[in-house]
C-alpha cells in the first residue's frame, strides 16, 4: 500500500497534482491525502506516530509547497522528521532559489510548479527505484542559482576560504558556493565518516590515505592541515578505522 501527501496552500495546484497521481497509480493500491495547511498534516502524523507507513520504509512520499503561508515547506519537513517521519520528500516551488534549504531535510527533489505529469512520472519511478537499496545520503547545495547533489560517497572533504566554502569531490572537480561552514556541517558530521580536523575543513575519513605530523593526506595527495589540539581528531579517526576493520 502506497501513501502519498500532498500539502500545499493553493488548490488548484494540490488538486493538479493529486489528479496526476491518481492517473498514475491507477490501482486501488495508493492513499493520496491532500492538506491546503502544514498543521493538518502535523496533526495526521502525530496521531499515527510509529503506526502507518508513514514511519516506515514502505512507498510513502510528501509533496510539499515550499512557499506557505506561516510555516513554509522547509519548515514543515522538519518538523515531520522530528515526528518520525522517514519517507520521501519533494518540494513543490515556482524557482530554484530554494534548493539549497533541502539537505537540513534530506528532501529527495523538487517539483516545478505546475506540476507537469512527465516529471511528476519521472519522479515517482525514482523514488520506487531507490526502494530497498542501501541508502547513499547526500547534500544538496546551490552553485549559481542551479541546485548540485552531491552523495557523500563522492566527497572528499569541503573547506572554507575567504568566505567561500569548496567541495572537493573524488572525481576531481572543485564545487563553490557562498555558503557557510555551519550550514553544511550538521549534516555532514551526523554521518560518521566525516570530521572535523581543522575549523576551516570536514574531512571524509574514508579517503584519508596517512596521518602525518600536522597534516592529513587524502587520496588524491592533498594535504589538509591538522589543529594543533588534535587528540580528539585522532582518536575519532582511529576509532572509525578499527571499526570497519
């Protein structure tokens, strides 16, 4: 059994949208609950709490207007996540200015509005694509008002420099933004292959190649400056180490 949300404040567009995937999923086998307020979806999920799809790993998605009145998409994710919810997100917006508030909630993408039923399709087979599979988390981030996923599978370590924050990627290539270190650090050290071992870079443990007095050599031979108080460092590296031994 499918469950789907859809919250958004104009209805014409929820009514748009739910109208594409009940096209869609044709079947008798996919609730589709349409909310014009984020607090009537609040309200479901905490009276569902740990009963319901909605709290598993089952085909649950939220359609979410990023742009509402009182409490905004963004918001309303998080405050699902905090209810326990563990399905998929998409915001719903007219641009691609928001693109970078996605990795607080680890939204799965976005929706252009009007939704067209193409792209809503093409959204729904990946998200049915990625069920069962290990997760790869990632982190969205906007470079010249285009959002970049970027999996932390292919991130090497980011730093600051002169209020630019870089991302390094296993490829070679070099992202930047204008973004801040605490922006991106909550969720990049909530996974524990990321560290801290310098207030100007994360670092991902797993491409690091050898420590060195003062320094930390990655794969691909860069050297990332250590902290000089760098005992807590050390010891989060050691223990990540062992610990995939």
């Amino acid at each position: 059994m499918r469950r789907i949300f859809i919250c958004d404040d104009n209805s014409d567009d929820a009514g748009r949208l739910g109208s594409i995937l009940s096209d869609y999923y044709g079947d008798g086998e996919t609730e589709i609950l349409t909310y014009t307020e984020p607090q009537g979806l609040l309200d479901f999920l905490g009276k569902d709490r740990g009963q319901s799809p909605a709290h598993s790993r089952g085909f649950t998605a939220a359609f979410l207007d990023i742009l509402m009145p009182g409490m905004n998409g963004t918001e309303l994710a998080e405050r699902m996540r905090s209810l326990g919810y563990t399905g998929t997100i998409v915001f719903l917006t007219n641009s691609n200015d928001y693109a970078a508030e996605s990795y607080r909630v680890q939204a799965f993408s976005y929706l252009l509005k009007p939704a067209d039923p193409g792209a809503v399709r093409d959204i729904l087979l990946r998200i049915e694509n990625n069920l069962g599979k290990e997760p790869n988390p990632e982190i969205t981030v906007t470079i010249r008002r285009t959002a970049h996923r970027i999996h932390f599978s292919e991130l090497l370590y980011t730093e600051i420099r002169n209020h630019t924050l870089l991302f390094f990627l296993k490829n070679g290539e070099t992202l930047e933004t204008f973004m801040k270190m605490k922006d991106t650090s909550p969720v990049l050290l909530a996974d524990r292959r990321f560290a801290v071992c310098h207030n100007s870079f994360i670092i991902n443990m797993d491409y690091v190649k050898r420590l060195e007095p003062g320094c930390v050599i990655m794969v691909n031979d860069d050297r990332i400056p250590i902290a000089k108080r760098s005992g807590a460092f050390k010891k989060q590296y050691m223990t990540y180490m062992f610990s995939k031994t």
